[in-house]
C-alpha cells in the first residue's frame, strides 16, 4: 500500500527547494509529516475529508494546517481535499444543508434560489439578507456534521483497508512454502 501511495504523492525534497516555502521549512520538514503508515495516512484522509468542505479555496490550507496540528501526512492529506470540485460541491452542500435542517428539528424551509434583482437596491439587499439568514444555520450545522461524518468514515475506511491489505500479504508470504 505504501509503494503505490509513495508512486503518486511528492516528497519533502520539493519543498526543500522551494523558495517560497523557505520559511516555513522547520515546521513543513517535520518527519512525521511526510512518514507515511497505517496512522498517519488514515488521519491525513480524515483532515483532508474534513477541510474539503471549507468554502473558497482555503481548503487546502485548513488541511495543511490540520496536518502540521495532528502530525499526519501532509501530501496525502491535501490530495484528499480534491473530491470537492465544481461537479460534486453542489450536491454536497445540498447534502449538507439537509442534514443540518434534520439536525436543527426541521427549522428552515427548502433550499430556494436567490431572490432576483428588482429595481431597488435596498430591497434587493433585504431581500438576499433574509434569504442567506434563511440558509444559513441549517447549511452551517449541517457542514460540520457532513464534515464530521465523512471524516470519521474516511478515517475508519484506511484503518480497515490498509489492515485487509497487510492481513492479505501476511497470508501470502504465509502460503509461500520455503524451499
């Protein structure tokens, strides 16, 4: 599991080389960030599932941060934040703010689309005011939720993967007869 992961993520050098990073070298170098193993892969999947649902495009940056927090690894865990594209963010939210709604007891209505533009300025603010105060609470309870969820999944699913994948290799090296 580690060869194919090691195949596709970057290693500490490209970071050692970059200028741009030069002062954060201390804090980016740290081993454990770039160790990959059953531990740090699966919290590297958790954070970047958590911080994939960051609005904006500081979701790389909420897991690069994560992953300097937990010490899991870094590459792995940015990568991870990539299932989160134009195609799939819409459905997520929708998702999200569902959850949240069923969370909050139901508070909320039906997501709607954006109030359009009248002839006052005034009213149109009011307007998108209330329609955002209106999506609001259940979209933002509902993305810690999802977040939490997906998280927590992701985590369990590489903790189960990588040991059906070692508890395979074990039993193939075990069948291997020495001659």
């Amino acid at each position: 599991m580690r060869k194919h992961l090691r195949k596709i993520l970057p290693d500490h050098e490209a970071i050692r080389g970059n200028r741009w990073l030069a002062p954060f070298q201390n804090t980016l170098l740290h081993p454990r960030l770039w160790h990959l193993n059953r531990r740090s892969a699966a919290g590297a999947v958790a954070a970047g599932l958590f911080c994939g649902l960051i609005p904006g495009p500081l979701q790389m940056l909420g897991a690069a941060i994560a992953a300097v927090i937990f010490r899991v690894n870094l590459p792995l865990a940015l990568v991870t934040t990539f299932y989160t594209n134009p195609l799939t963010i819409v459905p997520l939210y929708v998702v999200a703010f569902e959850l949240g709604k069923l969370a909050l007891g139901g508070t909320g209505g039906r997501i709607t689309m954006p109030p359009e533009y009248d002839d006052s300025v005034a009213a149109w603010i009011g307007d998108i005011t209330q329609w955002m105060i209106h999506l609001g609470m259940p979209l933002a309870v509902g993305l810690l939720l999802l977040a939490s969820l997906l998280a927590a999944a992701g985590y369990g699913a590489v903790r189960l993967g990588w040991r059906i994948y070692l508890i395979r290799a074990w039993h193939r090296r075990a069948s291997i007869k020495p001659t």
